[in-house]
C-alpha cells in the first residue's frame, strides 16, 4: 500500500533537487508510510516507524557524536530514511560521520543538492499513499466479490487456489497438517521447483498466529479448516519469483550510488539478513478469504438424487451428525415405511475397490495442479476427478443397492454417504437373522450388478506378483523405505498386524490372486437400539475405507478382518490423526527436514521394529552399537522422551504406522 523510499526518490519533486544516494542503498525497498519535516535533533521521540525525513540541518548537533547519535536514534525508532537538502547548514554534502552511520544502520541517507520545497514532496508522496489506499480498496473489494462467488458455485479446491494465485500473482499451496500438498498454482513459475521437497521446506515455514507472515522463509500463512476443526494450511510466497527458503542474498553494493531515473531501477542488495519486506494487506485478507472458501466447500454437501433419497439420506445424515433427535428420525422413517424402533440395526457401507489403473491411475489424472482432498466428514477417502467414479457412477451404485434390498427381501434406510460409498441402514427384526440377512443382500446386489464383481488381475494370469504392495504397483528389488534405507524386502502392510511389515502371516493363501477391481461390502457390528446406530455406520464406513486395497475375495468385510494399520490408512487424512502424528513426531521430522543426511526417523523405525531390542535394532540400521545408542539418546532428546517406557514406545510406533498411512497414496 506504502511507496518505497526508491519509489520516492524518483517522485518529480524529489528529484527537482538533484538528489543523491550516500548510504543506506540496502534499505531503499522500506516502505514510506508519511513523510515529516524536521529541524530539531530529538525527533525520534515523536516518530512511530515508516516515516521519510527531510531535513535541512540547520538544527542538527554541530559534533561528530551528536550526529551518530541522531542517526543511531531514527534508525531505532524504524523511520525509512532521511533526505537532506544542502546549502543552508552543509554545502558541499552532508558530514561524513553521518554516511557512516547511516550505512551502518542501513538507513537510506539521501542529499539534495538543490532547493527544493518540501510541501511538494510531501504532496507528492501522500498523494502517492491514498492513491495506493484507493487502489488496495479496489482489490480487496474484488477479492471479496471473486470469493463470494466461488463459494456460491460451490468451487472445488482447486479452483480456489488458482483464483487466488490469479488475483495475488504469487504462488499458492493447500497443504494438509502432514505437509502434504493437497493444491497449487505455481502462477507462472516452476512447478517442480515449487514442490520439490516440499514436506522439509513447509516444516521451516512456522510462522507464529493462525495467519502470519514467515519473514525467513518468505511465506504467508493461515489456518483452513471450520468448526474449531483445521484440516490444513493454505500458504502464499511473497515476494513471488525467489525460492522457498526466501532467497539468496545478492552481493553488496557500494557506498553510494545515484538515484535511478523514472522506470528505471537501481540493482539493490536483498539480504544482509533482512527480512523480505512484509506482504501487503490485501494479500493477508486475500488468503483469509480464500481458506475461508475452501473451509466453506468442504461442508458444502451437493445431491441431485429424487426427493425420497434425499430423504433418506438426510435421515442417515441425522444419525450421523445428531443433528435430529433419534425419536424424530425414528418417525420420519416410520413415515417412509422403514420401522426403526425394536429393530436390530446393522450398518452397512458399500462402494468400489481401489482399482489397478482405476483409482489410483485416476490420482494421475487430476487436473494440473490439484492433488486429491479429502472429502468432508469422510476423512479416508479422495475426489478421483474422473468420469467413472464420478456422480453417475455413484448414482448407479445406489440404485443397486436399493433394487438389492426389495430382491432380498430387506428394509432400510440407504444413500449415498459421500462421492465414493453408500450406506445402508437394515432393519432387521432380531439379531439372529443379521447373519442370513447380509448373506442375502450381499448375494442379491451381485446378482444386481454382475459387473461389479472382482475380476482377474490384468495381466490375465489371474496371479498378482509375489511381492505386489497395496497399491498395486510390484515391489522393485532396491525400493527406499520411510527409513531413508535400500532395502529390497521392505513393505509396509496397509491392513494387518501392528507395525507388520512384509506379507502377513494370516493372509490366505489365494489372497493376490484377484485383483482389487470390483465390489466392497463392510458391515459393522450390529445394535439393539437407534440411538446405538451410528456406530455401526461408522465402523462399517471405516472398515470399507481400510479394506478397499484387500486382495480376499469376502462377501463381507467385518471389523475382525482389518487390524490398526488398515484403520489408520483410513484415517490418514483425519485431523485429529494428523495432529497426533505431528505431536509425537513433529519435532523429530522438523530435525531431520533440517539435518537431511542424518535421519533420524528411520533410527526410531528399527528400534521399535526390533522390540526395543538396541542390539538387532543396531543391525537392522547398519550402524554401530556406539553411534546407534548415540542417535538413540539424541532422539529422546529432541522428542523429550523416555524410550525405555514402553506406552512411550508404544505411542511412537502408532504414529509412525499413521505417518506410513499418511505419506501412503
């Protein structure tokens, strides 16, 4: 909003009389918030910051230590710089004691070799600032239309982040709590380099306040999320053009230089330890309202379904959410033909595998500079932006599930719970018949959408690769673990054991041999009453999202069939899960984003895979007993942690499961 001291300097007024740089060219970019008079040497006390000074010396102290102390007393109190008309107390330039004070202090010190009026340069400068307050409301109104706007349209995350690197010029990011880059823009510049080791360079970005300035790193930062509920961070470089560490600094000039003529600029140092200078407030109220948006899209919920199913999934939401009391979904339920009451209820969740090629090609083919969110109150799952796991094909899955239930016979309440499942609510009339009945729904919706059924791997031998991971991607001899290690037989198992890694021991035999393509069904543990029935649905929703990369061919997946790791890859993209992991191990990540060649995450990893045993734990890391008890006791440091408690350990090792998931496609 303020002119620079550069800007100023080159004003036509100011440059009426002749000016000259003496010193303080570093400081040339600060920002002039008023312009002031003075002849007296104590003005600092009635300066607050950001003034330009001007002067014509007739009252300044006549000794070499008064004039350092008036310098040294305007460079505290953070004035922008100082100009100096000659003539009527120096003549042929201002003493040299003050140069070098102010070179010292890094103070612009300007000489006017000619008789200038002040009130035109005072004039000329204030008339610069409201011209820029008038420009800086403009875009702020803009700002607030083009915002309004997108949340109204419903815009997609995506879309926001590019409107706001259109309206700042500058590059944006979404990122998640775990540092992982949900969309950008990298408005005109380099993609790559914008993104290359972004986890290490987002952990040094820590600025203080939910929306802040990092004047080291040069980004501005703020909070996302709704609720009392943050889910990630939306973060702005400023100035735009320099690298995400915030530059390197030129070399520096020399003493004096010359004021550069109108539309031309004078090559001026940008470091020295200086912070790049603050961003404008239109850019704090822009990324405001663009987290804002986003926070505001994730709760939007948009449904075309008929109006039957929309009731009935606002019935479910009601469970869900306890935005009813469960007396009155009980009667509107009634009043759609589905007894609720004296019930035995069994939440059922279904929706499409994890396809090879499918879902996970599709994560490839989001538009440029987007990466999967997550949905709203449905933490495990992405918005695969392609046609076949879009709306339609949504869609279709409900009406299946629909026809499904009359076929067998059943009655409940069924909706789409989300942009990839639907969910199901059986009323059933008493607990023995739970069994049977989802037997006949499951047997009914295969015959409904033969289809869906799992079909052969592609490759056509009906035989995965021995060692295939849950992604579907076989495992490649010298692969690089979490760790930081080569090691050709790491593989961390998405569903199983804690801390397993490698194939799990209870898999069936068969269990790579058909591909993740087809149907899922979950079901959660059945409940006597309504009020009990929103815990089924979520467990079956968790246990459909963990199972979705299981390679067994189940009727039906139940909780007993997903262990702690599958249920955290389904909560990779939970806040709450987020958090914990950065509280258990933030400190520790941030240590290593700083000492990339030590990594002492992967020390952590062998210890606790090795049952605190700091012996095999030493051989596992391919370390000296010595330096392995030595990064072992480093570690406790920086996490303030005992390693012998064993709940500690246990803490640790959960999180680190939960940062595989995160860090998991």
């Amino acid at each position: 909003m303020f002119p620079t001291v550069r800007e100023v300097l080159a004003l036509d007024p100011v440059r009426h009389g002749a000016p000259r740089l003496v010193a303080g060219e570093i400081g040339l970019d600060r920002r002039v918030r008023w312009v002031h008079v003075a002849e007296v040497p104590d003005i600092a006390t009635l300066l607050g910051g950001g003034e330009l000074v001007l002067t014509t010396g007739i009252g300044l102290p006549g000794d070499d230590a008064g004039l350092r102390a008036f310098i040294g007393d305007l460079a505290g109190v953070g004035v922008s710089g100082l100009v100096v008309e000659l003539g009527r107390r120096y003549h042929d330039g201002v003493p040299r004691v003050m140069v070098a004070a102010a070179e010292r202090h890094g103070l612009p010190l300007a000489e006017l070799r000619r008789a200038t009026p002040f009130v035109r340069i005072t004039e000329a400068v204030h008339a610069l600032i409201v011209d820029a307050q008038l420009t800086e409301l403009r875009a702020t109104e803009e700002i607030h239309q083009r915002f309004t706007e997108l949340s109204v349209e419903g815009a997609d995350p995506g879309e926001v982040v590019r409107q706001a690197a259109e309206l700042s010029g500058c590059p944006v990011v979404l990122e998640n709590l775990s540092r992982q880059v949900l969309a950008y823009d990298p408005a005109g510049e380099s993609a790559e380099l914008l993104l290359d080791g972004w986890e290490q360079h987002s952990r040094r970005v820590r600025p203080e306040g939910r929306t802040a300035y990092d004047p080291d790193r040069g980004w501005l930062v703020t909070m996302v999320g709704a609720r009392g509920q943050d889910w990630g961070r939306l973060l702005l470089r400023w100035p735009p053009g320099g690298d995400l560490a915030g530059g390197q600094p030129l070399p520096a000039g020399g003493r004096s230089a010359p004021v550069p003529a109108p539309g031309r600029t004078v090559a001026t140092p940008a470091g020295h330890g200086d912070s790049p200078s603050a961003p404008p407030t239109r850019l704090i109220i822009l990324v405001e309202r663009a987290a804002s948006t986003l926070a505001l899209g994730r709760l939007i919920r948009r449904d075309a379904e008929g109006l039957e199913r929309q009731l009935h999934r606002t019935l479910l939401t009601a469970l869900l959410d306890h935005s009813w009391p469960v007396d009155e979904v009980a009667l509107r339920a009634r009043a759609l033909g589905v007894v609720l009451e004296r019930r035995q209820l069994v939440g059922v969740v279904v929706r499409h595998r994890a396809e090879a090629g499918g879902e996970d090609m599709a994560r490839h083919r989001q538009p440029a500079g987007s990466w999967p969110l997550a949905e709203p109150g449905h933490p495990g799952e992405a918005l695969d932006n392609v046609p076949d796991t879009g709306p339609a094909r949504l869609r279709d899955l409900a009406e299946a599930v629909g026809q499904a239930l009359r076929e067998a016979g059943l009655t409940g309440l069924t909706s789409a719970l989300d942009d990839q499942t639907v969910g199901v609510l059986l009323a059933l009339p008493d607990a023995a018949a739970e069994d049977r009945a989802l037997a006949a729904f499951a047997a009914a919706l295969r015959r409904t959408r033969p289809d869906l059924r799992g079909r052969a791997d592609l490759s056509g031998s009906g035989d995965l690769p021995a060692r295939a991971d849950l992604s579907g991607r076989a495992d490649l001899p010298g692969r690089v673990d979490p760790s930081g290690r080569a090691d050709s037989s790491w593989r961390a198992d998405s569903v199983g054991r804690l801390g397993a890694f490698g194939r799990s021991d209870d898999a069936p035999a068969n269990a790579g041999r058909r591909s993740v393509a087809g149907l899922l069904i979950a079901a959660g543990s059945g409940v006597g009453s309504l009020r009990e029935a929103r815990r089924s649905l979520i467990e079956a929703r968790q246990v459909a999202d963990a199972a979705r990369r299981d390679r067994r061919d189940l009727p039906i997946f139940r909780l007993p069939h997903v262990g702690l790791a599958g249920l955290l890859h389904l909560l990779r993209d939970e806040p709450r899960v987020q958090t914990f992991v950065e509280r258990q191990l933030g400190a520790l990540l941030a240590y290593d984003a700083q000492h990339p060649r030590e990594q002492l995450l992967g020390t952590l990893r062998a210890y606790l895979e090795q049952g605190r045993n700091k012996s095999a734990a030493a051989v596992a890391a391919h370390l000296s007993r010595p330096a392995f008890y030595e990064r072992l006791a480093r570690i406790g440091r920086i996490l303030d942690i005992d390693l012998d408690s064993v709940d500690a350990c246990l803490s640790l090792h959960v999180a680190l499961l939960a940062l595989d998931a995160i860090r998991t496609p």
